[in-house]
C-alpha cells in the first residue's frame, strides 16, 4: 500500500521516498488529547498513512471547541471526542488503524497504552498528564512530542529516548497556571502547532527529528521563534513528586484536596480527605501531623502538582499527587 497513489505527492519529498512510506505505514503512534492539538495532529499523521493512530481522551464535544477542533460538527455536540475523532480519521483515510481510548490517562494505565509505541504525542496541555507520559516514555525509551499552546504562544519539544526527559526539562510548573479556558486561544495557532507537531512526528518516525533535545518556542501573532537546547540537562536521580492513583492511597498518607469548597461540596473526591486547603493557602499546612507522606489532589492533577511543587520548597518531602482516573 505504500506506492498507492494517495501518497504519491508525499513520497516524492527525497525525505520520505517509498521506503519512508513503507515505513510510516508499519508505525503504531499515541496520541493523548483530542482537543485542538490533537485534532490537527492525527488529521494530518491519518493522510500521511501512518499504519496505527490510538486516540486517548476522556472529554465530549463543545461549541466552544469548533472554532479550533477540525474533526469535529455542530452535530456531534455532546458526543465523545474519542469516538468522533476515530470515525473522522477512519473517513480521511480507511486503510490505516484507528483506535478510539474514551477515558482518562491515568498512573495505572499510562505505561500499558505507551507500551509498543512507536510515537508517544503528548497533545492534552496538562502538566500532570505530560509528567505521567514523561515517566512511562523514559522506562520504555520511546520518544515524547509534546506541545502546548494558548492565546497566541507555543512551543513544540521532543524528550526522551536520546534526549533529557521533559520531567528533568520541567522540573517545576509556574505558580499561576494559564491555559485556553482561562486566557483563549486563536484557532490558526493551534494548527499551526499542531502542523508543527505533525512534521515532526513523521520525522521522528523517519530517523531525523530536528528537535531532539530541543524545544521549539513560537509567538504567532508576531511570526517569530527560537529554539532552545536543552540536550545537556541531568536527569533526576528520581521524581520528587509521585504520581499515583487513588488506589494506591496508603493508610498511612495525610491526603489534601486543593480545591475550593464548592468545587468539593459538588464533587467530593472518591478517597477520604483528611484536610481541604485551597492552592492559595497551602503554605499553612500544618507540619505536625506524623505522617509519612503528603498526598495532594484536585480535579485533575494541575493544581494538587502546583502545590506539591510549593511543599517542596518549603522543604517538604515525601509528596504524591493523585492523577484522576
């Protein structure tokens, strides 16, 4: 199939040729979050006839994501992206291998979906997300394309696998965390990300990645970049926060939901709680409580990491975040 003449215009580029093809379509590639990234991203890696796309996300369809979410109709409001995702790709090209994951990334499931991958892509623009896909990555050796984007602004990287993980690139989030539902984002600055991310991807796939070690910053309303390498950096000797499911809760933990009170009062946790201390406030936890480890959680890992990383240096030790299943 790789000399079908749907690709005929791709395996003209001297890159690609019909052995590139014939390797795209033995490629089994991960991708985790169907928003704006990852719609662009798995649109694009479909056409190219990469062999095997597995789509991971959890979330439904909005109207408020169409302007920037290309597989998606009004009609399909309400549906799983998951599920739409796959149906969409499927049309674009039949002869490849579409899988369809319509639940959340979690630390009991992270390293089976990563397991066998040729391409890990790291669309979901969550840092507790990007953490747990950092460490199944760098265990299995496989590479991590990550990218993010917001209001005008991204960046694309890819970790480990040769390259320091993004772990060790970000070891610390920014105490005030930005994202598209809180400061917006512009529809074309997706794609292009996301076309960014794509041909990188087939690259990756091919044997010549550009930005192996290396993070690609862009401002898209004032068409200007610049790379940064990151290839020298030291990986940690081991996490300074786990990442755990709720299951592995242990007796002897002191856990803290981070959440404001009517986020708790409308969706209490599936764990019992021992203290509720909003992210801003979490410099007063107590310190005499004898206990062994601090386990800090919230709706979906972002801000129970951010308060984790705020423990941390205030010399806090022994600290785990609950990642939602």
């Amino acid at each position: 199939m790789h000399d079908h003449p749907r690709y005929s215009r791709q395996t003209l580029v001297s890159e690609i040729g019909l052995d590139g093809q014939a390797t795209l379509s033995k490629a089994s590639v991960l991708i985790i979050g169907a928003g704006g990234l990852g719609c662009s991203v798995a649109s694009l890696l479909s056409g190219a006839g990469v062999g095997k796309l597995t789509i991971v996300d959890f979330d439904t369809i909005d109207e408020s994501n169409l302007h920037r979410q290309i597989l998606y109709r009004e009609h399909d409001i309400g549906l799983p992206k998951a599920e739409i995702a796959k149906r969409e790709l499927q049309a674009i090209n039949s002869s490849i291998d579409v899988m369809g994951v319509s639940h959340r990334l979690s630390a009991t499931n992270t390293h089976t979906l990563c397991k066998n991958k040729s391409l890990v892509i790291d669309a979901a623009d969550n840092f507790a997300t990007s953490y747990l896909l950092s460490d199944a990555c760098l265990s299995l050796g496989i590479s991590l394309l990550s990218a993010s984007v917001n209001r005008t602004f991204g960046h694309v990287g890819v970790f480990c696998n040769g390259a320091p993980s993004l772990r060790a690139v970000f070891p610390k989030l920014a105490k005030q965390q930005t994202n598209c539902n809180t400061v917006g984002v512009t529809g074309p600055s997706v794609g292009i990300i996301g076309s960014i991310q794509a041909q990188e991807a087939l690259k990756i796939l091919l044997g010549s990645a550009s930005l192996l070690g290396k993070i690609m910053y862009l401002d898209l309303w004032n068409y200007s970049q610049h790379i940064i390498d990151v290839s020298s950096i030291n990986e940690p000797e081991s996490p300074q926060i786990d990442l755990i499911s709720h299951t592995q809760i242990l007796d002897s933990d002191w856990t803290v939901d981070v959440r404001s009170y009517d986020e708790i009062k409308n969706t209490p946790q599936d764990f019992f709680v021992h203290q509720n201390l909003e992210l801003s406030n979490i410099n007063a936890l107590a310190r005499e409580h004898d206990i062994e480890r601090i386990v800090l959680a919230c709706r979906s890992g972002q801000r129970a990491l951010i308060a984790a990383q705020s423990l941390l240096d205030l010399g806090y030790t022994n600290l785990a975040v609950v990642v939602p299943e």
